[in-house]
C-alpha cells in the first residue's frame, strides 16, 4: 500500500511538473515606424455630414465589391452608407448630365 501510494505521489509530482520546459516568453516589440498618413479622402469621408440624410435607398453589390466596402470599413471605421452618400454626391456633382436626363424626364412627365 505503501508502494502504491509512493507511486502516486510520484505521479502527481511529475504532472505538477512538466517534462519538457516551458518556452521563454518573448519580449513584446513595440512598434517604432510612423503611423501612416491618413490619405485626404479619409479624412473627407470623416467630415462628410450625413445628419440631414432622412431617405434611404437599398443598393445591390458584387460580392468583390461588398467585401472591399466592409473591409473599408474595418480599417477605417468609416460606414459603408456614409462612403456610398459621398460617393453618389460626387457622381452627380462631377457628371451634370446625369441630373439633365432626370429633368427631362420630369418635364416630360409634366406634359
């Protein structure tokens, strides 16, 4: 009985103790580089006002494309909706023939 509980004991040391030693922690490395620049459509996204925006609009999307939103969001935390606004705006701001074909189409529908 003696032997066994010996025995036991030795067991239970030996698992106290593990065989193989444990790895040396690592020193964490801190990161030295610059932060990066934040490019000036970050930062004009960022400033966009969305506050007045009342109407919404379901859009579809490539699956490509829906993924490259969320990971912009991701690294900028910067909502898809608020970059889709800006991006509208700057569609209809650049091409003013965009905003003539829908006047004649309501004048049109006037008649």
């Amino acid at each position: 009985m003696n032997q066994i509980k010996t025995l036991a004991d030795q067991l239970r040391d030996k698992m106290a103790k593990p065989d193989t030693p444990l790895p040396e922690e690592k020193p964490v490395k801190k990161r030295t580089a610059k932060p990066e620049a934040i490019p000036p459509i970050v930062e004009q996204l960022r400033a966009y006002d969305l506050s007045d925006h009342k109407n919404a609009v379901h859009a579809r999307f490539d699956g490509a494309t829906a993924q490259t939103l969320h990971h912009f969001k991701m690294a900028t935390g910067i909502e898809v909706t608020r970059l889709i606004c800006y991006a509208v705006r700057q569609l209809l701001e650049q091409n003013p023939e965009i905003k003539s074909i829908v006047k004649q189409y309501i004048q049109k529908l006037e008649l």
